[in-house]
C-alpha cells in the first residue's frame, strides 16, 4: 500500500475551503497525474461550528493552527489566513522549521517576509510555493521562473486586481457610479463584504508588485516608498471624458529597471482603447513581461476568487508532489541583491487634471498660468459648463511632467475659493 503524503489546510475562508473540497474531489486525479495518494489530516481554523458552504470533516478539526503543528506530522502544509504577520506568519515558520513545505496564496505575507521565509525554506532543504499570491490563476510566477529564467527582464506590468478591473468596466459599461458599482462587486464576490479597502486602495496590487520584482530581477523584496494610489477617487465623470478621448482607465501595477535602479508602482492610468491593456476587460488580469531575447510576453486569465486560486495552489502541490525542490525566489537568498529605488519625484507621464471650479471668468487662465509657472505645457482643454449651478468642468490634458512639477503644482490649488475640489490627477499610460 502506498504511503499517503499528509496534508494541513489552515484558513477556512472562501480560498482554504474551496481547496479543502478540491482536494477530495482530485485526490485520485492527482494520484494519476504524481504517483502520489494525498490524505488532508488536518485542518484549521477559528469556529469550529461555522456554516460553511462545504461540509468538513470535524474529527480533524483544530482550532489552535500551532498544536496541529506540534501534533501531526504534516507532509504538506496550505496557510490560507491571509495575514501579512500574526498567526499567517508564526505556523509558515514553524511548518519550514519542521521541514514541511509549505504553499500559500498570501501576498501580504510574502510581499512583507517572503526574504526570511524563503531564506528559512532553503536552509531546511523545503519548498516554499506561492504562485497563487500573483494574479489568481495565471501561472506567471512558475513562467518567470522557469520559462523565462535565462531571459534578461526589464519591465513587468499590468492589471493585477481583478475587483478593481471589474469596477472599472462595470462603470464604464452601465453608466452606473462608484459606489453602485462597489455594491456590485461585493453582490458577485468580486469585492470583500466588509471593507474592501487593500483593493480598491492599491495595497493588493502593490504586494504583488513587489513580488513580481523580486522573481523578475532577481533582487530582495524592497521596502521602499512609492507611488501607490487606488481608484476610489475616480468618478463616473472621469470614465465618460476618457471615453471621449478614446482612453479607457485601469489600475496598473508596474515595475522596471530604469539606469539600474529599481521603479515600482500602483496608480490609475489613461490608457488607449485600442490597447491590448485597454480591453482587458471585468475581473482578468493581464501581466506583461518585457525582456531579452525572449521580447514581450502576456498572460491573461481570472485573477480573482477561489476557483482560479484554488487552481494556483493545486500546481504548487503537484509541482512538489513530482518532487521539485526548488528555491522560492528562483534563485538562492545569498545571490538575491538589494537594488537601489528610482526616485519617483523624477517619474514622467503625460495628464489627466480634472478640476471643478466656480464658472466665472478669470478662472481657467488661473489654472493655465499657474501650470505654465511649473513648465507643464498643456495638450488639450475640454470646458464644460454647468450653468445652472453656476459651476464647470475644466479637463486639461498635458504633454509629459515629472512627479515633483505636477504635485507642487496642485497643492497651490488646495486652498483657492474658485477650485470647489482638489483636481483629480490621472496619469497617462504609453
């Protein structure tokens, strides 16, 4: 009789018990595809008697994930907590310590200690595998590592949030504002129920950045403060004035090397319709890798919910099954460099100012001299007036600026009693 390889699932929200239901319905498909039987003997998470859409076996239940550690011998260990510390931390460092591999759909935690992690996991001779922290379903972690390993990469961006994504052009397609919209994405899934925030505020997308970073250049997880701006500041009125501009916006990820230093960012960019960025459309992600010799590549696919993570995770598993011992980063911790951060003050792009004002006179040669004053030229001016209220819309497009021009810029307008709020600012993408 074949021995069975042991496996924990700790974290039974949507993705740990998606994962737990796929595990038993695959276990003999995944017998066939490794040589291996699996056999969860394990699980854990806070409410036993929680009403979960999938029944779970009670009689291996823990509520303390760190005494199932210390109770069972655990082959293969899944952290679906979803912390960036506390609890998600503590059982990945004590299942690596014990010599279990690990696989976990957590970019808070590798994006905040993925070094340490990864430095533990290749000292206990263990996998630690996280495909499924980047872009949901899309195996673009496993492509950078291994189908693209001795490809020279520079540039690696795209759209990698899905309930962002799905905003964006639920907004577009029904003319339907924000918050609508938002109420949407949480109907369907696509957005937490509760607080929403790390997506709709850049922070999802940016862990993953900086995990793509580390893989594609080969360098230590940074810490360095960059650009990271969400979309909940964009208006309906923004969407329809880009359309007119044949533009559509999307909430980017981006990171490159630009003179040998290192350019991460997250913000919303005015991108052209007909772009193959502009019409990844609802909740895909797309990823583009720019290097050499391979020149550019794009993968597209779900890259949220647990359908596509759970899918992510189960490659990881088969990956270990099939016996790859592999190191998480690519490459090992001591050769990983620390890359020195292109100064975003010097980032330049082209703009999208939206400012809504008293309609008066004066007014739109205010805004013009004081952008002349910061040498931002202007490109093109779309006046709207809304007579009624006495108010307009001015939208100036500008020729490219740098960061530092376009912020002092704008703060001289925070306190004018003619701007009635301060002007959005959306950058273009070329």
């Amino acid at each position: 009789m074949n021995k069975f390889t042991n496996i924990a699932i700790i974290g039974l929200g949507q993705i740990g018990l998606y994962l737990y239901n796929e595990l038993r319905l695959k276990s003999s498909e995944i017998e066939n595809k490794t040589g291996k039987k699996i056999k969860v003997i394990a699980i854990s998470a806070k409410n036993k008697n929680k009403k979960r859409k999938f029944k779970i076996n009670k009689r291996i239940f823990y509520s303390n994930a760190l005494k199932l550690l210390q109770e069972k011998k655990i082959d293969i260990l899944f952290e679906c907590i979803g912390q960036s510390g506390g609890m998600s931390k503590k059982v990945v460092e004590k299942a690596l310590k014990n010599r279990t591999h690990v696989i976990t759909p957590n970019k808070a935690l590798i994006a905040k200690h993925g070094d340490y992690l990864a430095s533990l996991a290749e000292k206990n001779n263990v996998n630690l595998e996280f495909e499924a922290s980047v872009a949901g379903g899309i195996p673009i972690l496993r492509s950078i590592k291994e189908g693209l390993a001795t490809n020279n990469l520079k540039k690696v961006y795209g759209i990698l949030n899905g309930t962002t994504n799905y905003i964006l052009t639920e907004m577009e397609n029904s003319n339907e504002n924000f918050e609508k919209v938002l109420k949407k994405a949480q109907h369907f899934g696509y957005a937490e129920p509760g607080n929403p925030k790390l997506d709709l505020n850049g922070f999802d997308a940016f862990a993953k950045v900086r995990i793509l970073s580390a893989l594609a250049f080969n360098n230590q997880i940074s810490e360095h403060k960059c650009i990271m701006e969400g979309i909940q500041n964009i208006d309906l009125k923004d969407i329809k004035i880009a359309s007119q501009l044949n533009l559509r916006i999307k909430l980017l990820g981006i990171s490159e090397i630009i003179n040998n230093q290192l350019f991460e960012t997250v913000h919303p960019c005015l991108v052209s319709k007909n772009s193959y960025i502009g019409n990844v459309s609802g909740v895909m992600n797309a990823v583009i890798t720019q290097g050499r010799p391979v020149g550019e590549t794009i993968l597209q696919g779900e890259g949220a919910g647990p359908g596509p993570t759970s899918s992510s995770l189960l490659s990881d598993l088969l990956s270990i099954l099939r016996g790859n011992i592999r190191m998480p980063f690519g490459i090992s911790h001591s050769k990983r460099k620390k890359v020195k951060p292109f100064n975003s003050k010097n980032y330049t792009n082209s703009l999208y100012l939206r400012f809504e004002v008293k309609d008066k006179s004066g007014v739109l040669s205010l805004i013009t001299n004081r952008l002349a004053k910061y040498k931002i030229s202007i490109k093109r001016i779309i006046q709207t007036p809304d007579k009624k209220n006495k108010k307009a819309t001015i939208v100036i497009i500008t020729h490219k600026t740098s960061e530092i021009n376009a912020k002092n810029c704008l703060y001289i307008f925070k306190n004018n009693k003619n701007i009635l709020k301060f002007p959005t600012l959306i950058r273009l993408y070329s």
